[in-house]
C-alpha cells in the first residue's frame, strides 16, 4: 500500500464519478436557466477548473527510519516540497470535448506520484502515471561481510573463529565477540572454569580481528511503478480498454539463514538483494446493451527476478565454506475471462463469469554449492498450475420490501506440477557414511551414492478446489426498521497431483454459516444495526500421516528392517502416526518386530527411517487451525447519534470468537474484541472538532508438547533424583515416560500452553479553523496518541539435568529439575503524532502553507537483546535496536492558482 504522509502537500479536490455527474447535471441545469453564476466559487470551480502549483522548503529535525518508514522522510536535513495540479482543454460548458489534467505530488521525495490523463469525452481517454514507494526497514543492522549489497557475501581475510575457550576450547561460539562474555567464568562439567590468561588474550585477539569488521548497512526496498492506459468507445455499445504496468522493486530486505557446522546449526542475518520486475497487462472488450452486457478480458502477469540465488560464507568454520540460498523463480501467470449479465426485469438481475488461468515457472535449479551435493532429478520445477472459474450472482426483488441475493463461486486451482524426488544435505553439511535406501527408488542416480545424512523429499504440489455458496434476504418490516438473514456454504477439497500417498491433512473441509442482522432508526435522531454470525466447520477426516508425502523413503524397505516391512506400513498396521505408540517403555514391542526397528522404546518414528534430517511427524491431536474443526460466533455492533446540527457521535463494539475445541495440540481458541467511538462538533460554521477513540484486544491459546525420547536410563552418573515439582520424582521414571504426561492427576509437565495477547489503544483529537484574519487563514490540527501491548503467557515445563551432578558430587546430589514454563516480557510500542497545518491567502491567486509535525515513538522488545554481541552461541549478532525516536519537522511552501 502506497502511504504518502508528507505534512505539505496540495490538497487537490478529487471529483469521484458519480459526484462529477451530479456536479455536471447541476451546472448545465444552472447555466440553461440563468447562465453560471461565476461568482459562487463552488460552480466556478467546476466550470473553470483552478491550477495549482505548489513548491518550498521542509526539514526533518533528526532522522529515523521508523518514523520516516513509508513518507520519504528518513533522513536528516532539508528536502523539497513540489506538488502539482494543471488542468486543459474544454470548460464543461463549451462546445471542445477535450480535456486533460496532471498531478504530481511529493516531487521532492522518494514518494513522489506524477498522473497524466486526457481524452475526448464520450470517444476516447488516455492515462499516464509513475508512482515511488520507499520502504525503510533497518537503520541499525550491521554484517561484517565484504560485498553488502550484491549476492555474494564473504568474510574478510582476517576473520577468525570465535570461541569462548573457557567453555569449550574448540566450538565455534558468537558469543566470543562480547569482552563481558570471554571474560567471565563458565560452568563446565559441574566446575566452575575461569579463563587463563592464554584463553583471555587468543580471545582478545579474535575480537580484535573481528569487531573492526562490522559495519553498518541499512535495510530498505524502493518500488517504482510505470502505467499507462486506454479506454476507447467504439459507438454507443461497444469500447475497448487496455493498460499496462511495469514495476521494479529493489533495495535489501533481512533474510534468516542457516548453516550447518559440527556440533550443530549456526545462524545470521544478511541482507537479502531485491532486484525484480513485475508486468502487469489488461485488455478487455466490453459491450452493452439496453438490458444486459458482455466483457472479454485478458490479464497478465509477468515476474522477473534477477537475483538467482545468495551466497554467503560460514562465519564458523575455518574453510570458510560458501553456503547457497535460490530466490524466489521468475514466474508468469495468465488468464481469459468472460463476464456478463442480464436483467430479466427491472427487478431481477443475473451476472456470471468464467475464468480460465494458465500458471508456470520454469527456472533452472542451481547446480552448484555444498547443500545439493548429489545432483537433481530435473533442470527446473517445470511449474505448471491451471486454475478455473465460475462465479454467478442472482439479485431479485420479489416484493416491495424484499431484497434476495444469491451467489455462487466454484474455483479450482489444479497444480499439473510433476512430483520429483530430491536428495541434498542440510545447509552445506559434507556427505559421510551410506543411507539405509538404496538409490534405485528415486527414478535417477545421486552423484557418488547416498550418504546417511541425505534427505530424500518429494515436492506435494498441491491443489484446491472451492465450491461456496451464499444467499441473503434483506426485508423491510416496517418504516425505518429492517432485517437481514444470510446462509454460506462453503466446501474446500484439498489434493495433491502425483503424491504417493494423500498429501492433504484435511482432504475435505465444510463450513456452514448463519447470519442475522437488524437495522433501524430508534427515534429520528439515532439509527443502529446489530448483527450476528455463526459457523462451523468441519473436517471429514484429518489425516496426521499426511506429511509421509515428502518423504517417499517411508514406504521403501531400509538396510536391517524385516523383510518387507517399511515405515508406511508398519504404521498402518499398529494404527500408529508417526509420533509413534502412546505409552513409554512399557509395554515393549517384540524384539525382532518392525515396531520395535521403526518404533525403538516407544519413541517417534527415527529421522534416518524415513530419509529426513528433519523431525516432521505430528503429534497426535495436532490440527492445523485452517484445517481444523471450529465453531466461529461474530457479533457486530453500531450506533450514530444525530444530537443536531452541531453534534454527531457514532461508536460500534465487534466481537470474535473461534473455538477449535477438537485440536488436542495448535492452536485451541481465538478471541477477539474491539471498540470504537467518535464524534464530531461544528462549534461555528468555520470551527471544528472531532474527537476518536478504539480499543483492540486480540487473545490465542495455543498447546503443545515438549517430548524427548524414552530412555532406560535410571540415573545422571549415580544420581537418580528430580527437583523443582512436576510429574515425577526420580528420573527412572521420567525417562519411562519421557513423550508425554502419564496420570498426574491433570498437571502439565511436558505439555504446554501458550496465551498471547494484544491489546491496542487509541485516541485522537483534531481541530480544524477556517477564515481567521479576515478569511485569509485557515488551520488544521490532530494528535494520536497510541498504545500496543503484547503478551505471552504460558503453562507447563521441561526438565534439565543439573550441571553439578556429575562423578564425584557430594551424596544427595540432585540429578534434574523441573523448570516451569515462565511468562516472556511484554512487548510495548508508544507513539504520538502531533500535526499542525496553516494556510494563508496573501490574494485570490498566491497562498502562503506552514506545516509543523512531532513524532515520538518509544518501544521494548526483548527479541533485540539476541542480536547484540553476546546475546545467543549459534547466531552472529546483527546489532540491530528496537526503534525509539523523536521526530520533529518543519514545512514552508508557496502555492500558487491560475
């Protein structure tokens, strides 16, 4: 969304269509009768439009890329005001058809807007337009990487490693980087280890290599918009329309990215290049006639980016090596239309449409860097989505006081893409060892085998196909009193082209919907609706082993199970997902057995069992929420007050709430609220004031759980007993039951539950005073005031082994605690933004525009203290601060109207 913000900018009055033909009806009704009366200024302006152009100076006191993150204002210092409106050709009433008009407004910052449009009216209209929008997003952000700014970014030749030896005196640790850290004691092995002085100064040694190296780099996109466009009549049924449009986006966005380093993952953040355009076309022949009409369309989309991929250095290991990351493809997307409608009566009215869409991406897959490491089944995805359309609206009028609407919507998204298998390593990781699959099951050989950290995955193209019906009745009951009642239907069928099994977790999704709303005027004054909805959708089946879809190793034998046994069906038989069986170690499954190869002590489905380095089964009861059965009520409120002439107030209260009761895990209950009220008061016909205020508060429950693996261990070397509460008391016996929690009369132990809040308010005041110093001055005022909270409450815990209970502890010692699931700090935005605007008219053609704006926002977000120097082991630091600023600017311009 393109937000100009300039606190100077031209005003320029915008006739909508239907309000010009009402402005044009009146002027030729008044100039037949008495000719135009050119000394109203209103009729004058329609007859004779005014030109306008605006130019001076403005200054932003200090820069902020917050508060300047969408007006062109980030940045210290002066910058220019330039706005323009121009008008030609034929006064509305003269006998020349032609016409033209130009704006341009914020020319002096990177928002600027320029249109040109012109035409000869009732034949043909021509239109031009460039737009610019910056999005500012990180002033703060820093990289020690050499060649920001392009798509491959490598490490300084004096990086070296950072560790913090006290630790451990050979893992990568970006923690090093911070002095406070490398000089501080560490707890190794239940001992406390302070750094000798060789540690402290190799330390200091690499924070003097690499510090230096960190620079700022700011975050931003800048999007520039061409378009251009055609609409000519043909006669008085028939015109033809066409435009264009083409968009380049460019600038640095953040990207996460992974690498994977021995003894783990390590992180950063670099800056993702944007260098993209976008094509866009139109064109469409429209027919109409004295009780129906006809359109032919064609859209198209072509997307183009030019960065194929980043490739950046691993910051933790010695060789440097180069990780790569594709983009996102260049794509095209195509469609032919055909609408029309016909009115049976001058109360019965039918419109459809149909549409057919062609969808395709076809760019090469990158066949170099250490993360593909066996090679691709394919040269590219060969994309391919057809999607087709049928939408009908009925609207009648069978009585007097009775509206009936009926609508119909059928879309199917069919993605033709081809299921392919991939092999390929995680994040750079080398190949080692040799998988439990063979080779053969892929439909192509990997280059040098397969090692036993391969993953083995299939693409799920998926596809949808909607039907949805509605029907609304809209009745009058009586004289300033009416009501309304609606059905929705709506059925989602979800798919996969190709898959060797059913890819979908709900394959089939019904949702029904009633809704009931009253209207009325309770006395002269005051008029109010009321309104209500209900739905509830369900699920057919859900399907928990859905995600066996990507990966096809889960229905092959692997190295060492029994003969013809595979994941897939061994599941199958025990009525088991992939979480595995419900229980701890006991009962055990038979020794020799598939479950007892697949399932080992009862635990979750092995990575290296189904291909995959990644843990992807569900828990059972887990259910996507847009997948999940759910109960939905919605009321809306509203009320205008009419208290005179002078005072208007209106307010309104909505109320959501979803309930997703059967998701045992997901999300659980949705709840929203919010409120609203304003009011407006014409204290004189030139003095002014409104007022506003708006609550939001928006509340989750989510649950989860924090499983780990069943073990037969008894004890943490000799110690056997568990602190701090929860389920269990020895760690016999929380390692017995170590997936889920055994009967503990309710408590949550391993399962949790998360309770995020958000809560918004706001408050506003404006003044607006018109012709002070005899008509010359006119002022507008408004602050906002607002306040965001957000807050994450949670319940459960996790256990962790004490560090001190190593050999040679003191008897007694505690071998693990429970540690109780804590609230994370509140989130907190305050902002305030005060503008004040003057215009005084030195004479009827020149005007004089001041502008004053203060910007104020204060912010706490404990997420910013992980990327400073010191903040997490396996993520380099990008610096980055929350955003706290005042903002103080100032505008001068001279405007002038010919």
């Amino acid at each position: 969304m393109n937000k100009h913000q300039s606190s100077m900018k031209v005003r320029a009055s915008v006739v909508a269509v239907h309000g010009a033909i009402i402005a044009m009806t009146v002027a030729q009704f008044a100039y037949a009768a008495a000719g135009p009366d050119l000394a109203d200024p209103h009729v004058k302006e329609l007859i004779e439009p005014v030109n306008t152009v605006e130019i001076g100076v403005g200054n932003v006191g200090s820069g902020s890329y917050k508060a300047g993150e969408y007006n062109g204002l980030e940045k210290k210092g002066a910058y220019a005001i330039g706005n323009i409106e121009m008008h030609g050709g034929g006064a509305i009433d003269s006998e020349d058809a032609m016409h033209w008009r130009a704006t341009a407004t914020d020319l002096g910052l990177e928002t600027r807007n320029v249109t040109v449009e012109g035409g000869q009216q009732g034949k043909f209209r021509i239109n031009f337009g460039y737009d610019e929008l910056l999005r500012n997003r990180s002033d703060s952000y820093m990289s020690p990487y050499q060649g920001l700014g392009t798509n491959k970014l490598t490490l300084p030749s004096t990086w070296l490693v950072p560790t913090v030896l006290q630790n451990s005196p050979t893992a990568a640790n970006a923690r090093g980087l911070s002095p406070e850290v490398t000089s501080a004691n560490a707890l190794v092995s239940g001992k406390i280890v302070t750094p000798t002085a060789a540690q402290s100064a190799s330390m200091a040694a690499i924070q003097k290599a690499d510090l230096p190296s960190f620079q700022n780099f700011n975050l931003y996109t800048k999007r520039a918009k061409y378009d251009g466009g055609i609409d000519y009549l043909i006669d008085s049924q028939w015109n033809f329309k066409a435009s264009f449009s083409h968009e380049n986006k460019d600038g640095y966005k953040p990207m996460g990215t992974v690498s994977r380093n021995t003894g783990g993952d390590i992180s950063m953040v670099i800056p993702d290049l944007i260098d993209q355009s976008h094509d866009q076309y139109n064109m469409s022949m429209n027919y109409t006639g004295e009780n129906k009409f006809l359109q032919a369309a064609y859209y198209g989309s072509v997307f183009k980016n030019n960065v194929s991929s980043m490739a950046w250095q691993n910051w933790a290991t010695s060789g440097f090596t180069t990780n790569t990351m594709s983009s996102a493809p260049s794509n095209e997307f195509h469609q032919l239309s055909l609408t029309g409608g016909y009115n049976f009566s001058k109360t019965t009215k039918l419109v459809m449409n149909g549409a057919y869409s062609r969808n395709t991406q076809n760019d090469s897959f990158i066949t170099s860097g250490s993360e593909l490491g066996s090679g691709v089944p394919a040269n590219s995805l060969n994309g391919l989505v057809i999607t087709k359309a049928f939408n009908m609206k009925l609207t009648t009028k069978p009585i007097k006081d009775l509206n009936i609407t009926a609508n119909y919507k059928f879309d199917d998204r069919d993605n033709r893409t081809s299921v392919n298998n991939y092999a390929y390593y995680e994040a750079g990781e080398s190949k080692s060892g040799t998988s439990v699959f063979s080779s053969a099951p892929l439909g192509w050989t990997p280059t040098g085998g397969l090692g036993s950290g391969a993953n083995i995955n299939a693409n799920r193209p998926y596809s949808k196909k909607i039907n949805q019906f509605n029907l609304d009745g809209d009745y009058q009951v009586m004289k300033g009193q009416a009501i309304k009642v609606g059905y929705d239907f709506q059925k989602i069928d979800r798919y996969c082209n190709g898959s060797w099994i059913d890819c979908a977790d709900a394959n089939t999704t019904k949702e029904n919907t009633l809704r009931a709303e009253w209207r009325a005027h309770v006395v002269e004054d005051v008029s109010g609706k009321i309104g209500y909805a209900y739905s509830q959708r369900k699920v057919d089946n859900y399907n928990e082993n859905a995600f066996l879809a990507l990966v096809p190793m889960a229905n092959q034998t692997p190295t060492g199970a029994p003969a013809g046994s595979t994941a897939y069906n061994t599941m199958m038989a025990a009525g088991l997902t992939g979480y595995g069986p419900l229980s701890g170690l006991a009962p055990a499954a038979p020794a020799g057995s598939a479950l007892a190869y697949f399932f080992a002590n009862n635990n979750a489905l092995g990575n290296a069992l189904y291909a995959n380095g990644n843990r992807i089964s569900e828990l059972p009861g887990m259910r996507r929420y847009n997948m999940a059965d759910r109960n939905r009520d919605k009321v809306r409120t509203s009320v205008n007050w009419q208290a005179n002439e002078q005072l208007s107030v209106q307010g309104g209260l909505d109320f959501n709430l979803d309930d997703y009761a059967n998701s045992v895990y997901g999300l659980k209950e949705a709840k929203s609220w919010a409120f609203n009220l304003d009011g407006t008061y014409a204290a004189t016909e030139n003095l002014s004031f409104s007022m506003f205020y708006s609550y939001e508060d928006q509340r989750s429950l989510s649950a989860g759980n924090t499983y780990t693996a069943n073990s037969a261990a008894t004890n943490v070397n000799g110690f056997t007993a568990i602190a701090g509460g929860g389920c269990y008391t020895s760690v016999a016996s929380r390692n017995a039951s170590n997936k889920y929690d055994a009967a503990n009369g309710g408590m949550q132990c391993l399962d949790w539950s998360s309770n995020a809040k958000d809560k918004v308010d706001t408050l506003g005041f404006s003044v607006k005073q018109k012709n002070l110093m005899g008509g010359r001055l006119d002022i507008v005022g408004d602050v906002v005031f607002t306040r965001a909270r957000s807050d994450s409450n949670y319940t459960g815990g996790n256990y962790a082994n004490n560090p001190y209970a190593v050999a040679g502890a003191p008897a007694g010692t505690v071998a693990a605690f429970f540690i109780p699931a804590t609230d994370l700090p509140s989130v907190t935005t305050d902002t305030v933004e005060l503008r004040l605007n003057g215009k005084y008219a030195i004479d009827k053609a020149s005007s004089v525009r001041v502008g004053y704006a203060y910007l104020h926002m204060k912010s706490k977000d404990y997420s910013y203290d992980a990327m400073q120097y010191g903040g997490l082991a396996g993520v380099l630091p990008s610096g980055e601060q929350p955003f706290n600023y005042t903002v103080h600017t100032v505008g001068l311009s001279y405007l002038h109207n010919f």
